[in-house]
C-alpha cells in the first residue's frame, strides 16, 4: 500500500477512536496491545483497526458495544490473525501464459515419448512450432474462457453469457485459428524450424511445467480450462 494511503487510514482511525465511548475506547486500546504483541507489521495493525472502527462508531449510538460486535479482544485477534488472504484475480495476461505454459508443456511431453515409444519421428515438431503453437493455443483458450468457459463458473451471472451462434462461432474461431497457426508453422524449414532430440524436449516440456507450477502459486495464475 502506498505510504499516502496509509497515512489517510491512519489520519481517519484516530478520528474515529476520537468518538468513541469510554467501554469502546479501552476495548480498542487492549486490542492494540493484543495485535502489537502478535508482531503483526503497523500497516497490518492500522488495517484491522480500521475495519471494526466505523462500525463500533455506527452502532454505539443504538447502545451496542465492541464486544458485542466482535466478541471479546482474545477472538477478535484471533480472528484477524487468521483471516484468509485474499488472492488476486489472475489477469488475462497471466491466464494466457498459464495456458500457453501448460500446452507447451503438455505438447513437449507427449510428442517426445510417443516418438521415443514407437522410434518415429513422424510426432515431433519444430521447436518454433511448438513455440507459437503453444501461444496462440494459449490465446484460443483464454478467448473461449471469456466468451464462453466464465459463465459455467458457481456464481457467475449468466444473464452476460453470449448467445449460442455466438458462443460456438468464437469457439471454432479460435480453434481454427490455433490450428491454422500451428499447420502452417510446422511448414516452416528445418532450420529456421529445428526438430530437436526427443530427450531435450521431453527436459523442456518437464521445466516449463514446473515453472508454471511455481509462478501459479506466486502469481495466482489460472487456467482458462479451470472451472
């Protein structure tokens, strides 16, 4: 948060304490002792303040008090100790590099040990293939997510959702275009399109997948087939 920000939040909590009633201001009191000595950081303190104080100051004027809103000091610290974090909603950019990921990844994998498997080399592809394959099939997954995938999530409003014609028209729009994208690249020569050794890229599609293991739980990263 920004140093401004916080320091308005604070500037408004110290308004407030100011109207407090006598029970109301020592409960807040005990409970600052009580989240100072839980060594939560001062924008984590000047938070949780700030999110029961306009209330108390509400409903002190109908005669109830801040226990009875938040029960005693012990629970409410325990309470904001063990608040659930809030996770970010993944971006579009993100999704798209989480499913161009996940393809790459996949792709990589499946092609490497069929080819191992059957000693062919008819299932490999190029490397620039599986690249832009991997990206614009990304893209195509997050387009039908939009338009389409979002709207069978619990709790979306369906009342948005794109007509049929126009769901399933951007559906074979976007797979079209991924295998368009993705026939016409591996036409591509070898040298600008290099077929790499099966090993290699069974190495590659197993580091781009613990990759974007690792950056979804940094990042929230979601999946556009993630319902």
């Amino acid at each position: 948060m920004e140093p401004e920000k916080l320091q308005e939040i604070v500037a408004e909590n110290r308004e407030l304490e100011k109207k407090l009633t006598k029970r109301n201001e020592q409960y807040i009191f005990d409970l600052k002792k009580s989240i100072k000595a839980a060594n939560l950081s001062e924008q984590e303190q000047t938070l949780a303040l700030h999110e029961i104080l306009p209330l108390m100051v509400e409903e002190q004027k109908s005669g109830r008090t801040a226990r009875q809103l938040f029960g005693t000091v012990s629970e409410r610290t325990e309470a904001i100790l063990n608040k659930p974090v809030e996770k970010k909603e993944s971006t579009p950019l993100l999704m798209w590099i989480d499913n161009a990921m996940l393809l790459m990844g996949a792709l990589a994998l499946m092609m490497s040990v069929t080819s191992l498997l059957f000693k062919t080399e008819r299932q490999q592809i190029g490397l620039v293939t599986l690249l832009i394959g991997s990206a614009v099939g990304g893209y195509a997954l997050y387009l039908m997510y939009k338009y389409v995938y979002q709207y069978d999530r619990p709790g979306a409003d369906k009342s948005q959702r794109p007509g049929f014609l126009k769901s399933g028209a951007i559906m074979v729009g976007a797979m079209f275009l991924w295998i368009v994208t993705f026939s016409g690249s591996a036409l591509l020569p070898a040298v600008i399109n290099p077929v790499l050794d099966p090993v290699v890229m069974i190495v590659i599609g197993a580091a781009v997948l613990a990759a974007r293991y690792f950056l979804k739980k940094k990042y929230n990263m979601q999946s556009s087939l993630a319902r």
